[in-house]
C-alpha cells in the first residue's frame, strides 16, 4: 500500500502498479461502493466534510429511533427539505461513468458485471441510468409504514399525520436507516463482496459500519479508494486515487472498459 502525490498533477494518486492494470484479465466481476462524495459535485452537501450536514444538524435530533419517537415532526421536515434538494440536482459524470458500464455489460460489450452499493439516499445513481443499486441506507423517495411494513414511493412532503396509502393509518417514517438501525440488503451485499475480483469505493469516509469494513470482506480482491482526500480507511486499500469522482470514475471507467473490450 502507497499512499502518495504523483509528480506533476497534486491531485491524482498513481500507484506505481495500478490495480486495473495489473491483472486486467480478473477484472470480471466488480462491486463498487458509493458514499456522499460521489454526490458532492451534483450540489448535494456530504455528511462530515466542512459545512456538510452534521455540522448543521445533530444526529441525534433527526437520524435516530430516538429522535423520531421524541420529535417525529422534526424528522419528517428534516428529510422533506432533502427530498426536495433532489429536484434541483443531477447526476454528474461519476454517476453517468458507472451507468455506462453497467449498460456495456448489458450489452454485451463490455465483459464485465458491476454491482454497485451506495450509502447513499439520493436518486442520482438511478437518474443516470444505473440498475439494481443496492440502497444500503434506504432512499429518501420511499416511506415506510411502522404499522403494516408496506413502502410507497414519495415526492412529495410528509407529516406524522399523512396516511399509509396502503392501511390508512398515521404510521410512516422515513425509509431511511437511521444510527442504530441495521443496514438493508446485507445477505446481497455480503454475496457481492466475497465474490468479486475488484472492490472500488468512492467518496466515503470510512467512518461508519458496516460500509467501513467491506474492504476487508472482499478476499483477495484488488482494492481501490477515490477519494478527494484520504480517508480513515485509505490505508487498508491495494490503491488510493485522491481526486475529485467526476474525474477519476470516468478515467477509471474508460480504463476498465479497454481491458475488457468485446468486439
Ligand atoms: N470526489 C470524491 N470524494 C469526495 C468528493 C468528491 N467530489 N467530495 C467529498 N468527498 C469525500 C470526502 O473526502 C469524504 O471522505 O467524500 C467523503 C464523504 O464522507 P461522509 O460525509 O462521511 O459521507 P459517507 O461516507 O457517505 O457517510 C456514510 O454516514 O451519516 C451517515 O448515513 C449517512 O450514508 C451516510 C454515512
């Protein structure tokens, strides 16, 4: 593991034998995890960067079972105002790169399979064109009912008082995993990880698990961190590439793209 500058460009990492490069031919399968740095060029304030989100809002006020049983009000009109961010974003050129080789793969020309897992609520993978993400913190567009389970897709605002549209009683939360609350989708997520050749993760800070640790669930896959500065968990990657995700993911897209080519 080297963790450095390359000469000439301050911003871009070079390990002096890149993963992607190393052995092309075992690049097949690769599950890539997103967190709020991908995001962070479409406008979307990440979580722990300066002037992100926990520096304006307590964690404990809005983002736990606590929080929503205490004040659930205040829940509800904390991820209203995020749902409503959604409509004034886009997904930026990271989002677009890692659609692009899921849509190769589906095609056909690309011989590869990509799996990506976010821990993050927007809908910018989606928007891009990507498929079965696995939304591993839940979605900011969809309700859950504590009542009856059912989840609806949502836009639009909502009160402790809006009514499931399935049971009809006052009973929806947001279909968010909140601090304390077991992530969605591990059985899928742990099949992904102990399967692939390559593990990239993008824009997280490594601060908070599991997501922390699925670098170490992942065998003897190579391991890639991008990210615009280090992060807690830099060092237990084969590779660091420290720049902004709009560029490195399309670079690294293209290069994964002429290793495994199908004519
Ligand atoms: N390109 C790449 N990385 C970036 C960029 C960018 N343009 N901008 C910021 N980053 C990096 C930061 O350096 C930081 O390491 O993105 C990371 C964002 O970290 P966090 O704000 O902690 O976000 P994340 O890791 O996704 O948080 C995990 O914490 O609060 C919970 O549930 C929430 O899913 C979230 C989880």
């Amino acid at each position: 593991m080297w963790v450095g500058l390359a000469t000439g460009d301050p911003r871009h990492h070079l390990r002096r034998t890149p993963v992607t490069t190393r052995r092309p031919e075992r690049v097949k399968r690769i599950v890539v995890l997103t967190g709020a740095g991908i995001s962070q060029e479409s406008g979307l304030e990440t979580f722990r960067d300066a002037n992100g989100l926990w520096a304006h809002h307590r964690i404990e006020d809005v983002c736990t079972p606590e929080a929503l049983a205490r004040d659930p009000a205040l829940v509800h009109r904390f991820y209203n105002l995020r749902r409503a961010q959604l409509r004034d974003v886009a997904p930026n050129a990271a989002h677009q790169a890692l659609a692009e080789l899921q849509a190769a793969s589906r095609a056909g020309t690309w011989a590869g399979t990509v799996t990506i897992i976010t821990q993050n609520v927007d809908d910018l993978h989606e928007r891009a064109g990507s498929t079965d993400v696995i939304h591993m913190h839940g979605r900011l567009n969809s309700m859950r009912c504590t009542a009856c389970e059912a989840r609806h897709e949502t836009t639009g605002d909502t009160t402790p008082a809006t009514p499931c549209p399935s049971c009809g009683r006052p009973a929806l939360r947001p279909d968010i995993v909140f601090f304390g609350e077991i992530p969605l989708h591990m059985e899928a997520i742990t099949a992904a990880l102990t399967t692939c050749d390559l593990f990239v993760a993008i824009g997280t800070s490594g601060q908070v698990y599991p997501a922390a640790a699925f670098v170490d669930l992942v065998g003897d896959a190579q391991t890639l961190d991008i990210n615009i500065a280090p992060s807690e968990i830099s060092t237990r990657f084969d590779e660091t590439r420290l720049g902004a995700a709009g560029t490195l993911v399309p670079r690294l897209v293209r290069a994964l793209m002429e290793a495994q080519h199908v004519a």
